[in-house]
C-alpha cells in the first residue's frame, strides 16, 4: 500500500499535481473542476491498483480535511458581498431557510422509502438528507466562472451554497450524535444552537483581530501584502481550530463567519488577499476531493443500486425544484431563471468530507463490537455481530448514496450547466471588444463595473496575458476571424466593438459583425480621422481618437461636475439608455411612471420608435413599447430601473 513513510511524500505531491492538470483540463473544456476531481479520486482508489486506500493517510486524514475545508469555505465566503445579498434578499433567505428545510426533509423520506433494508432508519436518513442540505461554493463557483448569468441568479446559488455548507454540516454531526452508538447527544436543538453561535462567536472575533492587523498594524514595508496574506490564511486556519476544540464542526460556521465578516469589511490588500487565497483554495480542494474519492470503491456506489438512483432523481428532479419554486415565489426572479437555479444544485465539498468521516467512526464502531463479540458467545455474541453489520451497513449506504448523488449531480448539472443557460436564455447578451490595448481594456472595465458580460477578443500573447491578468475574460484570436466571433459569443452578443489599432480590421469585424452575426450594436475605432466618413458611409457608427478626445476635453470645460458624476470608474451616478418592454410602463404618462421608478432614478431622455431625435419628455408623454429611455440617477437606483423598464 503507497501509505508508508517513503512514498506518502510522493503520492501527496502525484495527487496535487493531478488535481492541477484537472483544473487545467476543466478550465478548457468550460466544465467544473469537481468532474474530473472525482474521477481521478475513483480510479487511483480502486483496490486492483493499490494507490490509495482507506488507511493510506492513517489517522491524518480527518485533520487533513477538516483545515482543507476550512480555506474552502472562508475563501468562498470572503467573496460574497452584502451588497449582492441585496439583489434578491427576499428569495436569498428563504432559499436558506424554508429552502434548506425542504431539502432536508425531503431527501431524508427520499432515502427512507427507497431503500427496502432495516439498516436505513429514520435516523440513517435525516443524516442523509442533511449531508445532501448543502451545495456550496466549491461546485457552484465553477459553474458560474463559464456560465455569466445575471447577478441576482448568481448571488442567490453563491449565498446559498455558503449558509448551507454550514447548516448542514452542524445538523449532520448532531444527526449523526443521535446514530452513533458511541457518540453522547445534548438534544438536535440545543446542540445546533451550541454549534452555530460557537462559530459565529469566534469567527466574528476572528474576523475583528484580522481587521485591525490589517488596518492598523504596520505588517512591514517592504513585505506587508505577503504579510496580510500569510495572517489571514494562518487566521482562517484559527478560527476553524478554535471553534472546532468547542465544539465539533463548529469549524465550519466560524471561517464563514470570520471570511464573510472580513471580505465585507474595508480593509487593505484585498486584492493580494484574494487572488492568493483562490490559489491555495484550488490545490488544497484538488487534493481533498480526489483523496476523499479514492476511499470511496465503485462497489459502493453500484451496492445502493436502484434505491440510490431513485434518491438521485428525487433530489434532483423533484425536490430542487420545489425548494427553488416555493424559496422565490412573488421574488423578480423570471421563469426561465427559476428553473436554470432549479437545475443547478450539485453537492460539494461539505458532503464528500463529512460523509467520509462518519462511514469510518461507523466502521470503526463495527469493528470494536466484532472484537467484543468474538470475546462472547451465545445470545450477546450474536446481538454485537448483528449490530456490527447493521453499523457496517449503515456507512456503505451512507458513503454510496451521498457519493452517488455528488456524481451524478456535479457531472450531469455541472456539465450540462452552460447548454441548459443557453436553451432557458437566462446568460445575459455579451459585449464583445475586438482588440485588448489599453483602450479596449479601459472599455471593458467601464463596462464591467455596469454589470455587462463582456468578452475581449485579442491574438497579441503579451496583451492576452495583460488583459487576462486584470480579470477579463479573453478569447485568443484574430477578430477578423468569424470562427474566433463565433467561439466569443457574438451570435449572443448585442454589441460588437471594434477597438484595434488597425482601421481595416476595425471595418473588418464590423462589416462580419453585421452581415454574419446582425448583431444589434456596432461601433468602430477610426485611428484615422479621415476615415470617420467612409466608415459611416458603410453603416458603421465610429468614433476616432481625435473626436473622443475633444469630447472628454469639452466636459471638462463646460460640465466637470455631471463628468466626474458619471464617467469616474467607481462613480455614485449613473445614465443608462433602455427599451420600454414592461407592459406595466406601457401607454402610462411620465407622471405615473416616475413613482414607480426607484428613488433616485428618473427619465431623462426619450429616442427611438419614430423619434427622429432625443428629446425630454413632458409629464403628460405617454410611454409606448418600443421607446428608447434615459434614465439618470443613483447607480443602484438606475441598474434597478433598468431592469424594472425592460422586464418583459
């Protein structure tokens, strides 16, 4: 067996290195990550090959998982933003409220009627059931990283996948102190309530040490961003330990805590923070999931048989979508959204470690009643051995259906994620900017920072680099390419941008852009003034350098307040341009719509649908579908309008 001394080293470095070349091989073909984790994990366990097995890690394993699973879950809820949370609070919090709860019951009388075996009780199975409570960030994060939905979708799976990591995780190990013959039970109630506040407690403490180190404290000047780093992985780490010496997997709700108390707090280098914990998150979840699915054998999975399928399809086609309907009803959700959240619900990190922790405490517990049996005779022998086997009984299924189900969800809605957003519409247009020079990438982030899907288009290695660096997504190519336009997305794209230094191949693009894409916008890039005519003259709305210039230099001059208001990256104002497609607006005068529009925001401008120019409406005008609005106002205020005029 490959756990002795001499090759743990090896093996360890070998699991890591596959972990990485699975990311790598996720990342090109757009699938997560946790597909391929998982399959490396099966094959490199199977007992034939002798790679990895249940005692390769010996008594280290649990530890190993419970400080993995600690940078997992504080990573994942050190990106979730309050600010997001209020794009759908309503829907968010019943998702993990009454949501969760569905789910809990649900997959526990799932599993309770499938199954036609005495060792599934009710107990067995809200242990189940809880386990599969939790989605979490480590399945969902992939998804959306190749699947660019609205941020209100978006928010409300990431919210979900990090309160539910938590949840389940503590009403799994309370369900579980009910099951365990060794294990002593304070009551389901008191002990979660003991668990939760636990966590929250130190990792709000936690979170508060970090805080004023990291604002306070001078961590050196030449090395403070690596220092801040190094002190939140090492509080992260702290504040899992801390809670988890109090109470057991009190762990997890202290680094949720503790991540999601800090990453919503201001505080410097969280830039360096963050790309560097998404690093480390990535190599100690590429080993975790692959050592946790290699002591999980493919009998197993085929042992729960046609029962652990029926689960599968119970979970996923039945009671997913019941939570989702029942956690969003009367929320601003769209049916097609609704049923793309209904879809994506595959199981992570949490299910995997804990489920794997329990079937061993339970095997364990078998093999101590063998041995005391073995020692007996009679009737108490028999008794221990008949206890033995249901204990042992109780792990595989246990194992094999929570194992099945992280299967078969992460690889069919994972894999299928991005195929079943485009067939339900639910990806919003792109905007697609031919050409990754600084004035394509000052575009993109204007653009960006309003909320658009923005893709680059660039063939330059050095600017790809640059441009993927700064966090754009980047299609490597030439523009000029209708595969390269096709592969970018412009056959979704409503606008094209053609942004090179090269006015031929800004024409170019723009001419397929139309002709081969018809995409709604198109704007060209004129280096040349003197081609500003013969661009139009084509169709083509361009705009040269010298005209932008001249234009930015004259807002300064005449209007500096209303500039900076709302071209300043990071600005408080905004002015958005949309058409009227909600039947509640349409054939209604200003007057009325204005109450209806968000504080702050109001209609500046009306242009389009027979209007041979803008121009500012009275009170008295009467919106008509087809009208092209202005609205200026808050930016909150008018992304919300925005989407309040649009809705169909």
């Amino acid at each position: 067996m490959a756990g002795s001394s001499g090759l743990l080293i090896p093996l360890v470095a070998g699991i890591i290195g596959l972990g990485v070349l699975a990311q790598v091989l996720a990342a090109r073909l757009q699938v997560p990550s946790i597909i391929f984790y998982l399959l490396v994990g099966v094959i490199i366990g199977q007992p034939g090959l002798g790679i990895v097995g249940r005692g390769t890690f010996g008594n280290a394993l649990p530890g190993i998982v419970g400080l993995a699973v600690a940078i997992i879950v504080f990573e994942g809820a050190y990106h979730l933003r309050f600010e997001r949370i209020r794009e759908a609070p309503a829907a968010t919090f019943r998702l993990v409220t009454l949501g969760a709860a569905i789910a809990l019951v649900g997959t526990a009388t799932a599993v309770y009627f499938a199954f036609d075996s005495p060792a599934v009780t009710w107990k067995l199975a809200f242990l189940i059931g809880a386990l599969l409570v939790a989605t979490g960030p480590t399945v969902i994060t992939p998804i959306l990283k190749v699947v660019p939905v609205r941020d209100r979708v978006a928010t409300a799976l990431e919210t979900e996948g990090i309160v539910n990591d938590v949840t389940a995780a503590i009403i799994a190990v309370v369900v579980f102190e009910t099951l365990n013959p060794a294990a002593e039970s304070d009551g389901l109630l008191v002990a979660f309530a003991e668990r939760l506040g636990i966590g929250l407690l130190v990792g709000l403490v936690v979170a508060g040490a970090l805080y004023y180190a990291l604002r306070f404290v001078d961590l050196s000047p030449g090395d403070a961003p690596r220092n801040a780093r190094l002190l939140t992985l090492a509080g992260a780490l702290v504040a899992y330990a801390a809670a988890n010496s109090l109470a057991t997997e009190a762990g997890v709700a202290a680094v949720a805590t503790a991540g999601m108390a800090l990453g919503n707090s201001d505080h410097p280098y969280e830039a360096d923070i963050e790309s560097f914990k998404g690093d480390i998150t990535l190599l100690v979840l590429s080993f975790v999931f692959i050592a946790l699915a290699a002591q999980l054998s493919l009998q197993s999975l085929i042992d729960v048989g046609v029962a652990g399928l029926v689960v599968v399809l119970a979970v996923a086609l039945v009671i997913r979508p019941l939570l989702v309907f029942v956690s969003t009803v009367g929320d601003r959700f769209t049916r097609p959204e609704k049923l793309f959240i209904s879809f994506v619900g595959p199981r992570g990190i949490i299910p995997a470690s804990v489920a794997t922790l329990f079937a061993v405490e339970l095997q364990n517990e078998a093999t101590v009643l063998r041995e005391e049996a073995a020692e007996l005779s009679g009737a108490e022998a028999a008794r221990l051995t008949a206890e033995a086997g249901a204990l042992s009984s109780q792990a595989d299924i246990l194992l094999g259906t929570v194992f099945l189900v992280i299967f078969a969800t992460a690889m069919l809605e994972g894999g299928l994620a991005r195929t079943i957003a485009e067939k339900l519409d639910v990806i919003p247009m792109r905007v697609i900017i031919v050409g990754g020079g600084k004035v394509g990438r000052s575009l993109a982030t204007r653009l960006e920072d309003r909320g658009e899907n923005v893709v680059i288009i660039e063939e330059n290695e050095s600017i790809v680099e640059r441009a993927r660096n700064d966090g754009f997504t980047v299609e490597i190519g030439d523009g000029t390419d209708t595969d390269v336009l096709r592969s970018a997305g412009a056959e979704n794209a409503k606008t094209v941008v053609a942004a090179t230094g090269d006015d031929d191949a800004n024409l170019l693009v723009s001419q397929l852009a139309s002709s081969k894409f018809d995409v709604e916008r198109i704007i060209a890039r004129a280096n040349n003034p003197d081609n500003v005519e013969a661009f139009e003259d084509l169709g083509v709305r361009t705009i040269s350098s010298a005209m932008a210039t001249a234009w930015a230099i004259d807002n300064q001059i005449e209007r500096p307040a209303i500039a900076h208001w709302m071209t300043d990256v990071g600005r408080v104002g905004d002015v958005q341009e949309v058409e009227v497609k909600n039947p509640a607006l349409i054939g209604k005068p200003v007057r009325e719509v204005g109450p209806m529009l968000p504080e702050a925001c109001l209609i500046a401008l009306v242009s389009g649908n027979g209007h041979t120019d803008a121009e500012v409406p009275t009170a008295d005008y009467v919106l008509q579908e087809g009208d092209m609005v202005t609205l200026l106002g808050r930016r909150e205020s008018v992304r919300d309008g925005m989407e309040l005029v649009a809705e169909e």
